[in-house]
C-alpha cells in the first residue's frame, strides 16, 4: 500500500496555498514560523502538526470507519483534506466554498462529510473510558455539560420542539456531556443528550451514562449543577466545608474543563447556529474533539492541576 505523507511544514504551506492565492513564497518566506501557524490555525482551527498526524493516522489506521482508501485518487488529495478541516473552522455555506474551491456543492458536500466521518472514527482510539484498574486517585474525571446552538427544527404538533430547548442559550441547541481524565491530557467521555431541555444532572445519573461507569469509591469533579438530593457520594462539587488545597483543587479541575470546551468552540460550526441535521453535528462534534485531543498530545497540552 501507498502512503501519502507530508510534514508540518509541506500542510502549513499547501494550506495557506489552498486559503487564499495572495499566499507566495516570497511572503511566506518573509513572516516569522510563529505567524505562519497561527494564520494556518484562523483558516483550519488545527496546528499543522495535528494535520499532518491526522493525516497520516487515517492512512494507516486499521479502524475500518477511519481508513481511507488511497486507490481513490481525489481520497489521498491533501486539498480535500484541508478544505473538511475549513468546514470545520470557519463553517462557510456552500455557496461560499463553490465560490472559494470552484467545486460544485456536491462534491465539496461529498467530500468534507467523507474526511470529517473518518475523524470522528478515530475516537475509537482517542475517547476511551479506562478499565476500573486503570484509576488509582479517588478524584479521577472532571464532567460537564457542552450546549451549542442550532437551528429550529419542524415539530409534528408544536410550533417549537421543547426537547431541543438549550436553557443555556435560551433558544434551539445540542448538548454533549464532557469527561477529561484528571491527570492526563485525555477525553475519555463524550455523549450527545437525547434530550437537550434535561439538565447536566439528569444526564449525569441516565441509566448506562457516566455514572454508571465511574467506579466505587471514585469521584468526578463537577460544579454546583450536579449536586442531587441527599449528596451522590461520585460527585465532588464546590463545598464550604473543603480545606483550601482541596478547594483549589477542585477549581483548577473545572477551570481545565472549561479550557477544553473553549478550544472546542473556537470552531464554527460549533460556536455558531449549526444548519445541517443532528447526525452531522455530532459527527462534526466529535471529530473536533478527537482533533483536539491530538492538539493536546502534540502540541498544546492541557495545564496541569
């Protein structure tokens, strides 16, 4: 089998290429590396070493979902590439991308839901809730709640569809429920709510959620939206009564989560009203986060706690 490889540096500049054609040599040899990344990061949301490992992990991934197959000659295209990661980013409509690509709306159509499904496969091996011997701290995740905004569905009776009501943005949304290991730059759970209107504690205790999977005697680190009736002995929550290291604690573990949420919404399609159906936001959703699970590990790892 064939492998297309190309280093950090080949993805910045085909990507920059492909952005925009005031892009030369000349000027890219004049700016600083520094100011070359981060123009490549505001076209596709990702540092180029990202790109270049996604990259290459779905040519020699054996997750079926994830391979591509390079006997498809426009497949191993680094351009179809980079073109899903600017859906992504800057979610244009497709009026915009014919116009920018000169590609007709379905094959830019085709092809960013053919790349941006293979990334989301990769959570396979990026998302992965650990074996109960793998935990040896009693405080091991921290957990919350994700809303995004999207667009008014049709609903059969109702004028509006109470079910996808987002109490955080007060209109139409999608909520995913979050989990980051403690103590290592991990996403170990994600789970889009079937019901946007529950709040961060009915989806916390569904039956086969998150709860269920964290062991006896574990905790997660939550804020005060997780508290249930009488205590929940998994649930760590700000408490008057936690000593000043453990209070410190605790917030430096909700203020890495909302880290993670912000690199998560510096993409568009995720900051903005989503236009396309549920299926595809999460697609999207979780493509992002396996991306940005790959920024932590390269090059942009989580602080510490």
């Amino acid at each position: 089998m064939v492998l297309y490889l190309y280093t950090p540096d080949q993805v910045m500049y085909r990507g920059l290429f492909l952005a925009s054609r005031d892009w030369t040599m000349d000027r890219l040899f004049k700016l600083d590396r520094e100011i070359l990344i981060e123009e490549f990061k505001s076209y596709y949301g990702s540092h180029p070493v990202v790109l270049a490992q996604v990259w290459e992990e779905l040519q020699t991934t054996t997750i079926p979902g994830a391979w591509i197959d390079t006997s498809r000659k426009r497949s191993v295209h680094l351009k179809t590439f980079l073109r899903s990661m600017q859906f992504l980013k800057q979610y244009p409509t497709e009026r915009q991308r014919r116009v920018q690509f000169a590609r007709s709306r379905t094959t830019i159509r085709t092809w960013s839901k053919y790349f941006i499904k293979r990334i989301q496969a990769l959570k396979a091996i990026k998302i992965r809730w650990p074996d109960d011997n793998e935990w040896t701290t009693t405080f091991i995740v921290s957990v919350d709640g994700v809303h995004c905004v999207y667009h008014e569905e049709k609903h059969p009776t109702l004028s509006q569809d109470p079910n996808i009501f987002s109490w955080k943005n007060n209109g139409p949304g999608l909520s995913y429920e979050l989990a980051l290991h403690l103590f290592e730059p991990r996403l170990v759970w994600v789970k889009q709510s079937e019901i946007t209107k529950h709040n961060d504690r009915q989806n916390f205790v569904k039956p086969g959620g998150i709860r269920d999977h964290i062991p006896d005697g574990k905790k997660a680190i939550t804020d005060r939206g997780y508290r249930g009736k009488g205590g929940d002995e998994k649930v760590a929550h700000p408490n008057s009564y936690d000593s000043e290291d453990l209070r410190t604690f605790k917030a430096r573990a909700r203020m890495r989560q909302e880290n993670f949420h912000i690199r998560i919404k510096l993409f568009k399609c995720l900051d903005g009203k989503f236009r396309h159906s549920r299926e595809y936001h999460q697609m999207c959703f979780e493509a992002i986060c396996v991306l940005c699970i790959y920024e932590m590990e390269l090059v942009n790892p989580l602080f510490d706690i």
